[in-house]
C-alpha cells in the first residue's frame, strides 16, 4: 500500500505536466495562426497594391508612350521634341498673338454674342453645301474641327470691333477698284451684287492689314520675355 501513493502522486503529475505541455502547443499554434494570418494579410495587401500599380500602368501606358515597334517604345516625349524643333516657333508666336488679343478684348470691354458666331456658321456651312461639300468634310481638309473654326470666327468678330471704322469701304473705292480691274457683272449677277461682293473683298484686305498692324503695335507694348529658343 504504501508504494501505491507515490505512484499516484507521479500520475497526478504526468497529467498536469501533459497538461501545461497541451495548452503551451496550443498557444504555440495560435500564434503560428495569427502569424500566418497576418503573412497571408500582408501579401494580399501588396498582390492588390501590385495589381493597381500595373493596371495603372497600362491603363496610362498611353500617356508617356505613343506606340512601340518590335517591343521598343516610342515615347510621346520624343514627339513632343520634335514638334517643337519643326513648329515650336510659329506655334509660340500664334499663342502670343492670341493672349495679346485676348488682353486688348478684356481692356477694351469687347463682346461677341454666341448668336453672331452660329449666324456666321451657318453662311460657311451654306457655302460649303452650295458646293457639293459639308462643313465636316470642309473642315477636316483644314485640318480643323468645329470648335477650331468658333473660335477663329470669335476672333475675328473681336478684332472687328476693335478695329471698328478702319474697315469701312465707301463706294468711292468700290467703283474704283471696279474700275481699275475693269470688272462687270456677269450674267447672273446684278450690278448691286458685284459691288456688295466686292467691298466684303476690300474689307477682308483692310481686315488683314489692319489687324497684322494691331498685333505689332500690341507686341510693341507687351512685355514679352522668352525662355526657350526654337
């Protein structure tokens, strides 16, 4: 009897002792689970951070490359370049030229209803179809679309107004510039007709030459300072 009471005492033992050691694995695989989970969470935190990366990068592929050949790109820099080697100072000077009119509009209180820019339209648009063409076509062999060709006619309308009676044609020189060309009507065309055709023709002259003198008076004044050279 007397050795039965320490082998109990040792099997007591045994099972506290498994029993530690049970809850210790126990812990040990939680903390191999939550460690595993936070793994797994990091690395599909950065798969969908790599997704967005790479979709973002295809979907503005577009911005920074204009086409590749056999796999070498060909960026829209290199285009850039180059048009502005062909181009850069004619396309400058026409930017200048319309802030200095833009400028003189706003100093001048200058206005253009949208009503007489569509009236305008229209005239273009009947001439065009008069001759078997459409606007569309018209102005795509321009190279221009219809917002290009507003806001050409809203600058012209501006200059216009500025350049107010300098682009008056009296009869006066109607009938001389009738005469001197020796022009007559053509059947068809009234003799009222031919004169109305041919001072907007002097006009649009003294349009050109009167606003090509605005622009260098209005560069004249303007500061301009240049900071690349083409």
């Amino acid at each position: 009897m007397e050795n039965e009471v320490p082998k109990t005492e040792a099997t007591g033992a045994e099972a506290i002792a498994k029993k530690e050691s049970f809850s210790a694995k126990v812990n040990e695989l939680k903390g191999a689970v939550a460690k595993m989970s936070r793994t797994t969470k990091t690395f599909i935190v950065v798969l969908v951070v790599a997704a967005i990366i790479l979709g973002g990068v295809y979907y503005f592929k577009s911005l920074f490359v204009a086409a590749t050949v056999n796999g070498t790109p060909i960026s829209r820099l290199s285009i850039v370049q180059e048009l502005e080697k062909k181009a850069g100072k004619n396309i400058l000077d026409t930017m200048i030229t319309k802030k200095l009119i833009e400028d003189e509009v706003k100093n001048q209180g200058v206005i253009v209803k949208s009503e007489d820019i569509d009236s305008e339209i229209k005239k273009i648009e009947a001439q065009v179809v008069a001759q078997g063409g459409t606007l569309e076509q018209a102005l795509a062999g321009q190279g221009m679309t219809e917002a290009d060709l507003r806001e050409q006619i809203t600058i012209n309308k501006e200059l216009e107004q500025i350049l107010g009676d300098k682009l008056l044609v009296s009869d006066e020189e109607v009938d001389q510039y009738l005469s001197t060309n020796k022009i007559l009507p053509t059947t068809g065309v009234s003799s009222d007709d031919l004169k109305n055709q041919t001072r907007e023709q002097l006009k649009g002259q003294k349009f050109n030459k009167e606003a090509a003198q605005l622009i260098d008076d209005l560069r004249a004044k303007a500061v301009i300072n240049y900071y690349t050279q083409y």
